[in-house]
C-alpha cells in the first residue's frame, strides 16, 4: 500500500519538533542537509549504503559555478543530443536499448525542451545560484577544513570563433534571466597566453569571473568529519530498504533487519532517489546520467578549470594532477565503466592539451548525475509530513549542495519549504 493511501492515519507533522533526524545518502546534498540541521541542534544520523562520497560526489569536476547553474533540458542541448545520441564515441550516449523507464524520461525531457520551460526554470534557480557560492563560505565558518579555490582563469575553450556562439548566447540569456555572471569572449592568441596549457588548435575561449572549484573527496571527507565532530552519526554499509511513518515518527529499516525510529527522514540517495521517494508520491522519475573521470599528470597545470563545452568535458587542477571529466551516458547506475567513454573523452581534449599526458591515466571513475526531466531538483516535503527528499540536481549537486542543505534544514525543521524552494516541490 503506497503511503498516499494511508495518510489520513499520519497525524501532521508538528513544527519544530524534531530532535533526531535521519538523512539517508552520504553525498554532497545529503551531508549539507545534515550539518546545516546540526546548526540548530537537531541530532543527525546518516545512512550510507556503501561509504562517504560513493556516489556522485567523488569523481565529479568540482565546479562551484553558479554562473553556469541553468535547467539542462532546453532546445540546444536537444538538437546536439539527438544527432549525438546513438554514438558511443560521442559525449551523450544513449543505448539503442532503452528500457520503457528511460523511454518516458526521454519523452518527457525532451517535451520540456523549449525556451519557455527553460526560462522558467532559470527564474527558479537564480535565487538558489545567488547564494550558492556563500554557503560554502557559511560550512567554512562553521569548522568544514577544505577550501574552495577562487582561481584566476575560468575558460572556455573553443576551436574556433562560431564554436563559442551557443555557450556565449547561454550566457546572456542566463544574465537575463536574473543572474549575475560576468564573462567576455577572448581571441585564441591570447587564451594561450593566459593559459600555457592549451594548443594553438583552441582559436577562441569564454573568460567566466567568480566562480570557484573544490577537491571533491576531499571536500566530502571533510563534510562528513564534520558532521561527525558535531556529534552526528554516519552509518556506512547501511542500505536503507524501508521507510515506515508511524504516529510519532518514522522507523527505519536497513541491511540485515535493523530498524531505528527518527522524527524525520530526509532522502538524498542520488540518481537512486526513486526507489525510496516513490512509494510518499514523488512521481517524477530520477534518471541517471552517467559520468566519467580521470586523472592526468601535467607538465604545468592549469591555473583554473578549463572548459571544452562543444565536447562537454570539463578539467580542473586537482591535487597536483588534472581531472578531466565529462559523458552523459544515460544507462542503469550500478551498470559497470565502460573503457570506450574514457577514450572517447580523452579523444575529444586531445587535440587542445599541451603538456598534458592522456595516456597516464589514474582514478578511472565512473558515477551517476541524479537527473530529473524538467532539469530542477526535487527538494522538499513529500506526502508524508514526516519524509523530505533532496536531491535531482543532476549536473549541478556540488554547486547546489550547500543551499539546498541550508534550505531543506529549515523545511524539516519548520515543517514546510521556504518560498525559494517552491519551484523545486518533490510532489510537482
Ligand atoms: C562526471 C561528472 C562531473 C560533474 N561535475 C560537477 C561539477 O563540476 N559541479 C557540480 O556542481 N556538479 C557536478 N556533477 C554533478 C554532481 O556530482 C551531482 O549532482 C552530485 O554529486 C549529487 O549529489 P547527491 O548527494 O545528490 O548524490 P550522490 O553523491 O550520488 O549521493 C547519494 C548517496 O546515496 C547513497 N545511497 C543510495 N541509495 C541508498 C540507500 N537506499 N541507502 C543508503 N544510502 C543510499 C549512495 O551510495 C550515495 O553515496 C558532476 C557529475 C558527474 C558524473
């Protein structure tokens, strides 16, 4: 019986009750949501199936670029998608075998692929992308050690001139929309300049201002020693499989048959959100958008991140090696790394990377963007009063990840979303 059917019996979720929360999913969203109701004395528990950082926040870019934060599904990405889709060595892949899952998620992306929808969905994250940046700054000032990187040069590389005209017209209208994001087109002479690590196959670069990166698992680890210096609990290996309402809160139910009972529950299980959110309405479907990273050593590093965005693959200077990743592969998420992705990508920068060996490549990773068909996340309260979900930002969790934590603490512990989140509303 889906919980929707029995909700009457639910008594309504009383406003700044909670004492212990649960969140489940030890990600970048899940482990923001647990310090920021650790801020205002709530007891966290977080359950992890596998360990901190297994999902889709290890091996990503590590890009905090709200300036970039838009809906994904809009009529460019359409038009490239479905000439690209049916290659393997192209940068979106989708199996010629499609399960009727994937089908509707295709349908439905693709019917909310058009200006409108998507200048409706930027208006929803401007105010999220305007605060996005400051959250980290807040988890800083709060005792979370690792830094976030401010860096000179943020590029955008191209071949040629006309290359840059969609990510330039992207911007615009991202600026239109409400946003604040400066950037100016460069000349390819001097992109090299600036960066000596590109070739002079890059003919012209977008410079973005104001955005920073982060070492990811570095940056989960210390999220998660935080939240465990605070006094919360992070249970590894506990692979949630029900979620029981009860009168005074929810029972929890993991691995080998243990059950505990919190006041709440906040799912943030990633591309899985799904299997533990459908059963409290959320209908809308989480799909994963497989990624791919490595990493490479570089005779000189790149001073920021370097951006190849008409083969959508993104390289940020990470611990003393480059990390180049990219592919949106829409297959099951448990499914094995496929090696022709990661040579399909090494392929596409190529040409661009001087000094920069493709060959010696460490850390092979392959994790699942969380992507929903409407491109915004899922955050909020769901049928049940008592069960909030967070999660869906798809290519952008790291970015949204401290927001939405701030935003989601202060629904649990009010018992309803914020105005921001009004758009995001898992029940929608
Ligand atoms: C190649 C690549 C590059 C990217 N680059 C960027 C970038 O530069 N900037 C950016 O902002 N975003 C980027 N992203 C997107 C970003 O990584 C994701 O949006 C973000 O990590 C999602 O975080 P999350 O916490 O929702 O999910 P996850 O990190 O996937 O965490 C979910 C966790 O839940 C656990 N879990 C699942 N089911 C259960 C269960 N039943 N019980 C217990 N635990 C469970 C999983 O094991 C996992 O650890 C990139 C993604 C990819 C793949």
């Amino acid at each position: 019986m889906s919980f929707e059917s029995q909700q009457q019996r639910v008594p309504a979720f009383v406003a700044g009750s909670p004492r212990s929360v649960a969140v489940v999913g030890a990600g970048m969203v899940g482990l923001s949501t647990a310090w920021f109701l650790q801020e205002a004395g709530v007891h966290v528990t977080v359950y992890e199936r596998q360990h901190v950082g297994a999902g889709a926040s290890w091996g990503n870019a590590g890009w905090l670029t709200p300036g970039l934060t838009a809906p994904l599904p809009e009529p460019a990405v359409l038009r490239y998608g479905l000439r690209a889709v049916l290659s393997p060595r192209s940068p979106v892949y989708l199996p010629l075998r499609a399960d009727p899952g994937l089908l509707r998620f295709i349908s439905s992306f693709v019917a909310h692929s058009t200006a409108r929808r998507w200048r409706r969905g930027m208006a929803a994250y401007v105010p999220l992308n305007e605060r996005a940046l400051e959250a980290f700054d807040v988890l800083a000032a709060g005792g979370v050690t690792a830094p976030t990187s401010r860096p000179d040069t943020f590029l955008a590389c191209f071949a040629r001139k006309r290359d840059a005209w969609g990510l330039l017209a992207e911007l615009h209208q991202i600026r239109e929309a409400g946003q604040d994001v400066r950037f100016h087109a460069v000349e390819g002479w001097r992109t090299r300049a600036l960066e000596p690590a590109l070739t002079d196959r890059v003919g012209a670069a977008i410079r973005i201002y104001g955005q920073r990166y982060l070492d990811p698992p570095q940056f989960v680890r210390a999220l998660a020693d935080a939240v465990r210096a605070r006094g919360g609990d992070i249970v590894e290996g506990a692979d949630v499989t029900e979620l029981r309402p009860r009168p005074d809160g929810v029972l929890l139910g993991h691995g080998a048959g243990d059950k505990r009972q919190h006041d709440a529950v906040v799912v943030a299980t990633g591309a899985l959100l799904g299997q533990l959110a459908a059963r409290f309405g959320v209908r809308r479907p989480v799909q994963a958008g497989r990624g791919y990273s490595f990493s490479v050593p570089a005779e000189q590093l790149p001073a920021g991140p370097l951006y190849f965005a008409k083969q959508r693959v993104a390289c940020t200077p990470l611990g003393g090696r480059l990390r180049v990743a990219g592919m949106m592969e829409f297959r099951r998420p448990d499914d094995p790394l496929d090696p022709r992705r990661v040579t399909a990508i090494v392929d596409a920068v190529r040409p661009f990377l001087a000094g920069v060996n493709l060959d010696d490549r460490l850390e092979e990773w392959v994790g699942s963007r969380p992507c929903t068909p409407d491109g915004l996340p899922l955050v909020g309260v769901t049928a049940c009063p008592r069960v909030f979900v967070a999660g869906g930002h798809g290519m952008w969790g790291i970015t949204l990840g401290p927001i939405t934590g701030q935003l989601m603490a202060q629904a649990v512990l009010k018992g309803e979303a914020p105005r921001d989140l009004a758009p995001f509303d898992p029940l929608r």
